[in-house]
C-alpha cells in the first residue's frame, strides 16, 4: 500500500479552563486544566525515505526544520527504539499556529504514535508518552489520546468524561507568545486549586485571560464579539478564543454574524482522539509492512 495514502490525524485541543496554581522553584508553572480534543486537525503523511534521512516534505512558514516538533519527534523515537529509518512527513496545516490549540504538539504526538506502528518500534502507550513530554507538557495528552484533567505543569493527566458541545473558535490576526503571558507580572499565580465536580457545576476560568486582553486587543475584541452569543474562554494564553454551543445550527449562525475582518471556525469538541481510530486502523490493515 502506497504510504501517502492514508492521513494521520492530529486534532486541536482546548483549555476547558486554565487556572495557575503556582510556580516551582526552577520557574516553570503549576496548572491545572481540562483538556479536550476537537474535530478540527491537521493532517499527516509519513513516507519511506531510502537514505534514512528525515525531512519536511514542505517546512512551516517561520518554523526553522531543525525546531519543528514533528522532525523531532521522529529523531527523538529514532533514538530510543534504536531503528535506523528515514522519512519525510508531509502536513497539511489546518489547525492555525501560535493560537492556544496544541497544533505543533499534536502534529508531534501522531508523529510518534504514527512512526512507532510504521516502523515497529514497539513503544508502548506510557513510553510514547514520556517522550512527547520532552518535547513539550501538552503532547502526551495527544498521544495517550483522552480528554483529560491535568495537574502540575499539564503532564499529570486523569482521563475525564466532558460534554461534547459544538464550539465556535475565534482566530485573532495576532499571535500571543506564551513566555510572556507567564513573565507578566500581574499574573495570577495562586488560584486555589478546584476539584472535577467543580468543574462540572460551572467553575473555572482562563487566568491568563486579563493579561493576555490587556495586551493584545484583537484577542480581547474577538472575546467581547462572541460573548454576545455565549461564554467565551480563552484556551490556553491564546490567542484563539472560544465558546460553546448546544446545536450546531447555533454555532453556524454565530459564526455567519462574525463581523468582517475576524475569522474562525466551527467545530465539535470530542473525548476521544482520531488519532486512536488511525491507530486501530493501521493496525488491522498492517500498515508496519509498507516499511519493512
């Protein structure tokens, strides 16, 4: 079987809500989060390259190659599962960059999971996991592929049932680095942890909504338009901004009054990724012997 033939999905994530419980001494944040997945992905093509080598078929505009977490992704299982085999992958971006929905991490997850069944490796589920996080706290979500209640820098993950809505998601002409949403000084850092079932009754915020506002007005402006329609949350520290809707006939009609000069789209929040459908999938078909 031609190994361009089937895509590997890579969804998009939101931050049901985002709270910062406090900092560790070596800086880095504690969280606490409920992620979950959306219909929206990019999607990905792994084929055999015959010196070993691996590449981008075509890199991300200002993403140099050597940075990009799908190529290191590939390098880094290289590494650990000792096989010696080359690729390029191929993406087709639709999740949009620097926008607070995981895209960079989940390309990297399906690389994982996807190079892991292609070559054999043999990893399983945890130890894809530990790898994904060193290439960033979000990509384990990916791989082990469930929405999740997370905890300390997002790595401490409890697989958690969520409702489904359609949501609208709001993409700002801006990109928000994350450094500098968690070097603001007004930050807060000590939200008092909640538990699952607060969650579920309506609690829980973004604390990075106000410093991310004030400092980027686009973003502010996109959540002030969709707040006449529902709840709107920032995901992540942005910049893309989102709000949940019961029926997708409201989610559509929202997005048709979005006013000229924003953009978004509409998607379906899911607690199971597609990535673990792909996997099933490969694994009936026996997809490892196309690279054997």
């Amino acid at each position: 079987m031609d190994a361009l033939s089937a895509p590997w999905p890579a969804p998009a994530k939101l931050n049901r809500f985002l709270h910062v419980t406090g900092r560790r001494a070596d800086g880095y944040h504690l969280l606490q989060t409920a992620f979950q997945f959306v219909e929206r992905c990019d999607w990905l093509w792994f084929e055999p390259h015959p010196d070993a080598r691996i590449e981008l078929a075509q890199p991300l505009p200002g993403v140099p190659v050597e940075t990009d977490l799908s190529v290191r992704a590939a390098h880094l299982l290289r590494e650990a599962s000792g096989r010696v085999r080359g690729v390029t992958i191929h993406v087709e971006k639709h999740v949009p960059i620097g926008g607070g929905l995981g895209g960079g991490s989940s390309d990297a997850a399906t690389t994982l999971a996807a190079l892991n069944a292609l070559w054999g490796c043999g990893l399983g589920e945890d130890a894809l996991a530990a790898l994904g996080l060193r290439l960033g706290a979000d990509v384990p979500v990916f791989v082990r592929g469930r929405a999740a209640w997370a905890e300390g820098v997002g790595e401490v993950l409890t697989p958690v049932e969520l409702d489904q809505p359609w949501f609208v998601v709001v993409v700002p002409a801006c990109a928000v680095p994350t450094a500098i949403v968690f070097a603001d000084p007004d930050l807060t850092r000590d939200t008092p942890p909640i538990t699952i079932r607060a969650f579920r009754a309506g609690q829980g915020g973004n604390d990075c909504e106000a410093v991310v506002y004030r400092r980027f007005p686009p973003v502010a402006r996109a959540a002030e338009w969709l707040s006449g329609f529902t709840r709107a949350r920032l995901t992540g520290t942005g910049a893309c901004v989102f709000g949940a809707f019961e029926r997708r006939e409201g989610a559509e009609a929202a997005l048709k009054a979005m006013p000229e000069g924003m953009r978004g789209f509409v998607t379906r929040g899911l607690n199971r990724s597609p990535l673990l459908d792909r996997l099933d999938d490969a694994a009936d078909r026996e997809e490892s012997a196309d690279w054997s």
